[in-house]
C-alpha cells in the first residue's frame, strides 16, 4: 500500500520527465517504417540519442540510483525483488552509446548495414519503454510506500539542478530540429 499523502515532487518530475521520453520513442518508432526504402532521418535518430547520453543517462537515471539506493538500505528484500535498476542504468547507457556509436559511422558515410541500424533501433525502443514501465510500476510505487519524507527531503538535497536541453524551458542550439520534430508530430497526433 501506497503512503497517504501528495506525491512527492522528485517523483513527480521523474514521472513527467518519462512522458517526454515516451513522446521522443514515439518519434523514433515512426522512423523504423521508414528504414526498408532507405528515408530514416539518422540525423534525427543520432539526434534523439545524444539527448538519452546528456539527459536520461547523466541526470535523470542518477537520481533514480538515488532512490534505488535508499529503498535498498530500508528494505533489501523488496529491493531484490524488484531487481538491480542501478544495472538496468549501465545496460540502458552501454546500448544508448553502441547504437549512437553506428548511427555516427552511417552519418560518417561510413559502410553500415540498414537492416542491423533498423533492429537495434527496434530493440532500443522496446529496452526503453521495458525500462520506464518497471520504474512506474514497481519501482516508484514500492519507493513511495518505504521512503519517509525526510528520505525525499535528503534525495531532493542531493540533486543537481542541470536543466534539461530539450524539453526544458531553454532548448540548446543543437536541439532545436528535434524539439521542433517533437512538436509537430504532438500537432499531428492531435489533428488525428
Ligand atoms: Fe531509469
Ligand atoms: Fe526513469
């Protein structure tokens, strides 16, 4: 059972923070159609990983690490259970980098064969939507029942304040396409 009482704000931004990257796997899913004739945007899925090595992988899985950690302390069998999310990060990382690694020597014109970008692209999305759907499910729900507030308070101390250079409120230079992207697709979803 869940503790009474509002959510708490580090929560709630993480949850957030997973509505913006499932609307970023949307778009990525859209561009798996498009490998067999050869007119995905790599610069768009090279793109869409940067931002999974600058944002998810540096800010918003350590702070995930942090509450992984304090449930760990408060309960290790519960936390054995749900299993190593500090794993599933370093996974997560390691197969964001590989993928961003290929997609660079296509960007590179370098020889890379369509059909292994196409399936590791596929596996990247499914590890990821995989990936949030655990932390919802399971690993939120069981942080809120065992972390106290002066928990929250200590992890909210703890965290670094690096915005977010895509769907923060400033928008870096070198994601201003993708976020124009995201935008249109969300115009198109509505227009449906
Ligand atoms: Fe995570
Ligand atoms: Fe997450």
């Amino acid at each position: 059972m869940e503790r009474a009482g509002a959510v708490p704000e580090v929560l709630n931004r993480l949850h957030n923070e997973h509505a913006d990257f499932a609307r970023l796997l949307n778009l990525l899913d859209r561009q798996l159609a498009l490998f067999a004739d050869g007119s995905a945007d790599y610069d768009m899925i090279g793109a869409i990983l940067q931002y999974c090595m600058e944002y998810p992988d540096a800010v918003h899985h350590p702070k995930e690490d942090m509450i992984y950690g304090t449930l760990r302390s408060r309960d290790p069998a519960l936390a054995a259970e749900i299993g190593d999310l500090e794993e599933d990060h370093r996974d997560l990382a390691e197969a964001t980098r590989e993928l961003s690694a290929l997609i660079g020597r296509a960007l590179a014109e370098e020889p890379v064969e369509r059909g292994q970008v196409h399936d590791l692209t596929r596996d990247f999305i499914h590890r990821y939507r995989q990936h949030i759907a655990r932390e919802e499910l399971h690993v939120f729900p069981a942080a809120r029942q065992i972390l106290s507030d002066k928990d929250w308070a200590e992890i909210d101390g703890r965290l670094e304040g690096k915005g977010d250079p895509l769907f923060g409120k400033v928008v870096s230079d070198y994601f201003q396409a993708l976020r124009t992207d995201i935008d249109d697709l969300a115009a198109l979803v509505e227009g449906d």
